[in-house]
C-alpha cells in the first residue's frame, strides 16, 4: 500500500525503521542523480546522498514544509554546498561568466554524454541550478527557496549555465 511521505515522516518519528527504509527506497535514486549531477564525481555523489538521509532521519521531526520533495532537495543542496566548502570549489568567477556568448540555437541533438560533460565542466553553483531546472523539473523560484538565493541570482546562474553550455557544445563540435 502506497503511503505518502507525511505519513512515512510520522511513522519514522514513531520509530518504525520501515519507513525510513520506505523513503531511501523511493527517493534514493533521485537524490543520487542530482548529487552525481552536481558533484561530477561518485564517490562525493553517494557521500551526499548519504549524508542527506542522515540529515533526513536527525531532522524528521521538523519537517514543516508542504512540499516532502523540495524539502529533501534543500537538504541535498546544503550537503553539495558543504562538500564544495570542504573541497575548496565554490569560487565562481563572474568575470569569466560575462564573456560567455549566446547560446547556439542550431537544434542539433546532443548525445548524453557530451551535455554531461559540458555540465561537469560548468562552476557548482551553475552546474547546480541546472541540474535542479533542466534534470528534475524545479521552477527557478522553488530553486531560489531551496538554495537561499533571490530569484534574480537563480535566473542568471541558469542562464550562464546555459549560455556556458551551449559554447563548450560548440566548441566540442555540436554547433
């Protein structure tokens, strides 16, 4: 029987192991993705993925939000921000972002391969943007709420991620 994910919080702060396990089922392999997405490598992927549920079973009892989703992403974007701290890669460089030109708008289809590393190749906070909008379907205002950031900072780190994307493509061979 299909439960929601209140019910599985509810049941997590009762003590039932069950539900836990529940949720790790059901949204583990999102998690991973947007990690491994926006880390580029597995080993720091699953490092967060982990850590997210960690947070999620320390945290259970003050989930507070409508939305289980965004709540857990938030969770999995402060672990990615915490890794890139640790690691020393969150230094974007604005200057290099205004020479980016416009994106090609060839129509050419890319193979999955080169638009993942074009995506690796792309600063954290832009990698990150991207993966949330164009990989898991977030507006950029519910990015904006789970990231901390004005709307304004989410639009324009998913354009640079854009624009970025579409030299590096062009560069490579695909424009």
């Amino acid at each position: 029987m299909f439960q929601s994910e209140d019910a599985l919080l509810r049941r997590m702060a009762a003590g039932d192991e069950d539900a836990l396990e529940e949720l790790v089922d059901r949204w583990y392999p999102r998690i991973y993705a947007y990690a491994l997405r926006t880390t580029g490598r597995e080993q720091d992927a699953q490092d967060v993925t982990q850590e997210t549920f960690l947070a999620l079973l320390r945290h259970r009892k003050s989930f507070v939000r409508k939305n289980f989703q965004s709540w857990l992403f938030t969770i999995a974007h402060h672990k990615c921000v915490d890794l890139f701290r640790l690691q020393g890669r969150l230094a974007a460089a604005p200057e290099e972002l205004e020479r980016l030109s416009d994106p090609d708008s060839s129509g050419q289809v890319l193979d999955r391969a080169a638009l993942e590393q074009a995506l690796e190749r792309l600063p954290p906070l832009q990698r990150e943007a991207a993966v949330l909008h164009y990989f898991h379907g977030f507006t950029p205002r519910e990015i904006a709420a789970m990231t901390d950031s004005p709307l304004s900072t989410v639009r324009w780190r998913l354009t640079a991620a854009r624009r970025a994307m579409a030299e590096m493509l062009k560069e490579d061979g695909y424009g």
